[in-house]
C-alpha cells in the first residue's frame, strides 16, 4: 500500500493498542483472483477493519475491490478504500461497491488544482465520524443537509478554490474526446498498454500481470543491474528529462512505473525504451 497510509495505519494501531496484518500481494500476478485470496486470507473474526487499494500506486494494478469489499461486508468488516488514482483513471460508482469508506483525490488524472479531495461514508457510519477541526458546522441551525455534511462543509476558515476547480476540469476533460471522459480513458488505456508492449520486446522482459489489471499506468519488473531506484531515476531527469518513478523491488529487481495521458505519445515510449536500454545495457 502507499506508504503514507500504511504510517497513518501504524500510528493509529500504536495509539490503541491495535494489532496490523498486512497481506503479502503477489507481485507478478496472474489474475485479479490472487490479489481477493490474499487479502481474504489475512482477515480473521477479530478483524475490523480492511485498507484497501483501489489501484496500487507502486504496481500499478486495478484490484478487485467490488468483489473484495462485497466479501468483507458478508463477515461484518469495515473498508476503507484509497482511491488515489480512480477518478479519471477508470469508470468509479462508489454505490455498487458498497465500502464503509472510500477516499480520492482529483489533482492526480481528474487534473483539478491540488488539495481536492473528497472522503465519502457510509451512511450508517456518518454519525461517528467527525472532522478532525470541529468548527461553525457543528452548530450550525441549517436545516436541508445532514449535519455529518455541514461540519464537514464548514470547518472554520478554508479556502475552496481547489475544489471549485474540479466543475471545469471534468468538463474539460470530456471535451478531449468524442465520447467524453470515458473515451478519453479508452485512448489512455490503450496507449499505455502500446507502450508496456514496446518496452517488455525492448527490455526482454515479461508482461507481470494481465491487461485486465491495467489502466492507464503500468509497472514493468526489471533486474537492477546494479543500479540503486534513486539513481536511475535521477539519471533519467538530469541528462533525458524523463520524469518516471522507479521503485526498488526486491534485491535485485527495479519496478519501472508508466503513465499514459492526453498529452503522451508513443514516440515518448520509444525513446524511453532506447534510453533504458542504453543505460542499462550500454547498446542496442
């Protein structure tokens, strides 16, 4: 999981006393069905909670989060859902998944200002949860929204800007295509799954999950040789301007992260799979 929310997770679980299983996902895998039995056989009936991925931020999978949660609710455990990349990165209806809590972010492929966020809950769960600045919306006389809205809407003196941001850029993204935002995540997807093709054939390596899992990013596993994540992705920057996560894996493996929007292009591919090959294997 993403490593601010697993501090987040250990740091409550410290305050009260509370004991973290973290389910050991397979990465490569071979289908949606080993990432459900990995986390189904980490729960127990003491178990209370479940933080999920909706996509994974260093692997780059889709989850089977409707199948997961659906399972979850079936023993009775809550789920909070990190949504990061899921708006404008694959079709989102939070009610058919059902979580007792699902949050996102809208800066990232929605492309709204940063700071715009959205935490919904469950309806049966709003009347505990409280924001963390208790402010004019705790009293306030309004009568046509849920008091859990007014308190969360009215948390002393914020600026709105970034989520007023979000309107227009929804719009803007439906006009890149015919058919809308849904066509413009079409478009992204297919191209990044162009440019995983050309970089396993120009890297020799495999494919580590199927294109099921895949959205508009995609993580490619290749051996390190020798080079440590930070200095490859800095190498990368400093003499070819290419902008792209590389996150160690393992001993000796490096995950390679692509992201594929409006604004990329095969021919980005391209030379990026000339330029890893160059560094990593000094030819070709």
């Amino acid at each position: 999981t993403y490593n601010a929310c697993a501090n987040a997770v250990k740091h409550i679980a410290k305050r009260w006393g509370l004991k973290v299983i973290i389910a050991k996902i397979p990465f490569p895998v071979q289908s949606p069905l080993e990432i459900s039995q990995a986390i189904l056989a980490s729960v127990s009936p003491r178990t209370k909670l479940v933080v999920l991925d909706h996509v994974t931020s260093p692997t780059a999978l889709i989850w089977p989060i409707a199948e997961i949660v659906q399972e979850l609710n079936n023993q009775g455990i809550d789920t909070l859902i990190d949504g990061a990349h899921a708006l404008g990165f694959l079709p989102l209806n939070i009610g058919t998944i059902n979580p007792t809590y699902y949050t996102a972010n809208c800066h990232k492929w929605l492309c709204s200002a940063k700071g715009a966020a959205f935490l919904y809950v469950r309806r049966d769960k709003q009347a505990i949860i409280r924001p963390l600045t208790i402010s004019h919306g705790a009293n306030s006389p309004r009568q046509d929204r849920s008091r859990f809205q007014l308190e969360f809407a009215w948390m002393g003196t914020d600026d709105p800007t970034a989520y007023l941001s979000v309107p227009k850029a929804i719009e803007f993204l439906n006009s890149l295509s015919i058919d809308g935002l849904l066509g413009l995540m079409a478009r992204n997807h297919n191209l990044v799954l162009k440019a995983r093709n050309l970089l396993c054939r120009a890297l020799e390596v495999n494919y580590p999950c199927p294109e099921s899992m895949i959205g508009s990013m995609s993580s490619i596993l290749i051996p390190s040789y020798a080079w440590a994540a930070e200095d490859l992705s800095r190498q990368l920057w400093e003499k070819y301007q290419i902008e792209l996560p590389i996150i160690p894996w393992g001993e000796a493996s490096l995950i390679v992260r692509i992201s594929a929007h409006y604004y990329n292009s095969i021919e980005q591919y391209e030379y990026l799979a000339g330029v890893l090959n160059y560094l990593l294997f000094g030819q070709r």
